[in-house]
C-alpha cells in the first residue's frame, strides 16, 4: 500500500474529526481534564490535528511549540499519558480506524512521550 498514513486516516478533515471527538473525551475525563482549564480549545484542537497531520506523514509541518517546552510546567505523568493515549486509541477506533493504523498513529505520538512526560508521581 503506497498510501501514507494521513492519507488513510483521511486527511485533515478526518484527523480533525477525530480530534474533535478526542478531546470531547479528554475534557470530560476528571483524571486528565484539568490540564486544559485554562486552554484555548480551538486553538489546542487546530495544533493536535496539524500535530497528527504532521506526525502521519500529511503535507504539513507542525509549527506549534517545542514538545518539551510546552509540557514542562504541566506536571503530566505516565499514568496521564497513558490515559490521554488510550482516549486517543478509542477514538480512532470509534472513527474505524483499523488497528495497524491505530497504532502507527499511536506509536508516533509516542515518541514524544518522554518531552510530554515530566512529573514522576
């Protein structure tokens, strides 16, 4: 298969479906929802889905800022990434998104996880 992931996941207007339904399920999961009190959710969806976009080989480059950077002060441990991920992995599954797609997708976000990941407890 020559199509790249983003061209199978259905491009941005599906990635940015799928974003939308995500964090509909992040901001109702009181384990994780507090990390966007304070958050522009239009302007965090805009950046994930060009994230995602980017990350699944999409005609487009994140701009948003240093992964480090903009998780340094959040306090965002292994047991939130995981439950952030797993909302991720619903989702794309609830948009039928096959599983070796699913992980692809899930084994990119991944590879930020230690810039994301900075509070041990």
């Amino acid at each position: 298969m020559s199509d790249t992931l983003y061209e199978r996941l259905g491009g941005e207007d599906a990635i940015a479906a799928v974003v939308d339904r995500f964090y509909e399920r992040i901001v109702a999961d009181e384990r994780v929802s507090h990390f966007f009190d304070d958050v522009d959710m239009q302007k965090q969806r805009a950046h994930q889905t060009q994230f995602i976009s980017a990350v699944a080989g999409g005609p487009v480059d994140y701009t948003g800022e240093n992964m480090a950077s903009a998780h340094d002060d959040l306090g965002i441990n292994r047991t939130d990434f995981t439950v952030i991920a797993t909302h991720l992995e619903k989702t794309l599954a609830e948009f039928d998104v096959d599983e070796a797609d699913r992980n692809a997708v899930l084994s990119a976000v991944a590879e930020y996880e230690d810039d994301i990941v900075t509070a041990t407890a």
